[in-house]
C-alpha cells in the first residue's frame, strides 16, 4: 500500500474516531478531506464508501443528537441542509464521475 492510500485510511480512521467521541466537527472535516483526496486518487469505491458513511452519521446526530448545529433539523432552521448530507451527495456525485472516468480510460492523476 503506498502513502497515499494511507492517507485516505488514517483520514477514514480518524473520522471513525472523532465520530466516537461525539467530535462531529472534526468527523466531518476529515471525512471531508478523505473524499477529496479519493477524489483525486478517482476512486469510485472509496467515493461511494464516505456518501454512505456521511449519511449514516447524518441519521446517528438526527437521531442522538437533534440539537447539534450539524443536525438536519438545525439546519433546515436555517434554511440549509445538513453538511453530512452535502456531503453525502458530493461524494456520490463524485464517485459516479470516477466511475465514469475510468471507464473512458481517463486517468490523469498523480495518485494513480
């Protein structure tokens, strides 16, 4: 495994482990930062593994944690929609340009 897929694993790792302590600021900025490194990597596994996981943590603080400013209900209080479900999105729209990529044989990164 080179130091770029050890990167995006300890991104992942760190999420899982922010996430754990209710850290939900930091969860989504390394989840964040995960997909855009599986972005440039064009990783369509990946992409779609963060879209899933965004979504899960989305419905945990819905569910556990209403009140937090990153709940779906909060912020359609403000007239958005929750970053994890932003994300979520942006992260399956990504992984379905990936795909697409790679399946025109377009690979033009300096992860690949």
């Amino acid at each position: 495994m080179n130091n770029v897929h050890q990167a995006l694993d300890a991104l992942l790792d760190e999420n899982k482990r922010a996430f754990a302590v209710e850290d939900y600021e930091t969860a989504y900025h390394t989840l964040a930062s995960a997909m855009h490194l599986a972005v440039a990597m064009i990783s369509p596994d990946k992409l779609l593994q963060i879209s899933e996981t965004a979504s899960i943590q989305r419905d945990f603080i819905d569910t556990n944690s209403p009140e937090h400013k990153y709940a779906s209900e909060q912020a359609r209080g403000r007239g958005n929609e929750s970053i994890f479900s932003s994300l979520s999105n942006q992260a399956e729209t990504a992984s379905l340009i990936a795909k697409a990529r790679l399946d025109r044989n377009e690979i033009s990164t300096i992860y690949a």
